[in-house]
C-alpha cells in the first residue's frame, strides 16, 4: 500500500513527477531534479533509514520506485568499504548521483579514440572528484565514467531517467589497460520497498 511508504520518499516522488509534467525534455528534467536530490539525501530519517539497506555487491541496484507514467526511476546502491568500480556508461539514460553515506570518488573519462574500430576505445582520465552526504552528480547519456567506494560503507540514491539493468538497454563498458570496449546489460534490479 502507498500510504505505507516513507514520508519523505513519498514527497521526493511528488515532486519528482511535478519536474516530469511541467518539462518535456531529460536534459531540463534532470537539471531541475538535481537541488531535489541534493536536498532528498540530507533528509534525516532517510539516512538513518539506509544504515539497514542490503548490499548491492554483485553488480545490483536497490530498485526503491518506478514512475507509471514518466518511466524515471528511483535506485539506491550500497557500498562494501573499498568498493573498485569498473568504467562504464549508462547508454542513453540521464542519470543523477546522489551520495547518502559514506564517501565516494566520480572519475571521469574523455574518449580520445575516434570510435570508429569496433571493440578498441582509448580514455583518458579527465577528473575525479570525491564528495560526501549531499553531493550530487548529473551524469548525461554515454558520458563515460567509475563510481569508487570510499573507506567506509557508502549508500547513494540513482534517479535515472529510464529504467537500466537486465533486458532494457546495453551500456558500454572498458577497460583502459586493454583499451577495449564491451556491452554488457546494467546492474540487477532488486525491487525494495521503503516503508515507514
Ligand atoms: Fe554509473
């Protein structure tokens, strides 16, 4: 039942889709979702609310909220401490990064191949940031990139615009040491339930 949901994902949910009705395109959806979820993830009762999540190690995401109408998604993903990602893109999804707990580092990646040989692209590493609770990232389609764990457990919120993971669309994955690129489909989707 919906009225059992967490308050404050319920209100976050409400506003979200205020953003999908009143915008048309991704791009201005995801810009003005951003101060939502840098506000959502300094909201108390969530974070005390997360120190319970399950991991998502196994390349998982935790599946919190799939909107009817607009198609966005709500993930989360927890962290074991030390957590190496590997460099991927997320497709033709407009992704926002949320950090909830813990730190992490953003690296980001300029392709400096043409892309033209199938399998072959050579990156090179072009920022890396680390933030803490509050910092949020908005990742734009193919826009290559690794999220690294930081020392302690780490929890985030995903607000994707499309639903990613097994049977939806492949991401690109690679691997600079062998300059190749793959496809592979995105993390497992656990559906779970914030309830109060
Ligand atoms: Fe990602």
């Amino acid at each position: 039942m919906s009225s059992a949901r967490l308050p404050v994902l319920e209100k976050f949910i409400h506003e979200l889709r205020k953003v999908w009705s009143t915008n048309a395109d991704n791009q201005s959806r995801m810009e003005r979702a951003k101060p939502l979820l840098e506000k959502f993830v300094m909201e108390p009762t969530l974070k005390a609310h997360s120190r319970d999540w399950p991991s998502t190690e196994g390349h998982k995401n935790l599946l919190l909220y799939v909107d009817p109408d607009y198609d966005f998604v709500i993930n989360a993903v927890v962290r074991v401490p030390g957590r190496k990602g590997s460099i991927h893109d997320h497709a033709n999804a407009w992704v926002l990064y949320g950090l909830l707990d813990g730190t992490e580092s953003l690296e980001r990646y300029d392709r400096i191949d043409d892309g033209k040989r199938p399998g072959y692209a050579e990156l090179k590493l072009a920022s890396v940031t680390t933030g803490s609770q509050g910092k949020v990232d908005l990742v734009p389609p193919r826009s290559i990139h690794a999220e690294q764990g930081g020392d302690t457990r780490s929890v985030a919120i995903i607000v994707r615009s499309r639903k990613l993971g097994e049977g939806t669309v492949l991401q690109g994955r690679y691997d600079p040491a062998t300059k190749t690129r793959t496809e592979g489909y995105g993390p497992t989707q656990v559906p779970y339930e914030l309830v109060a």
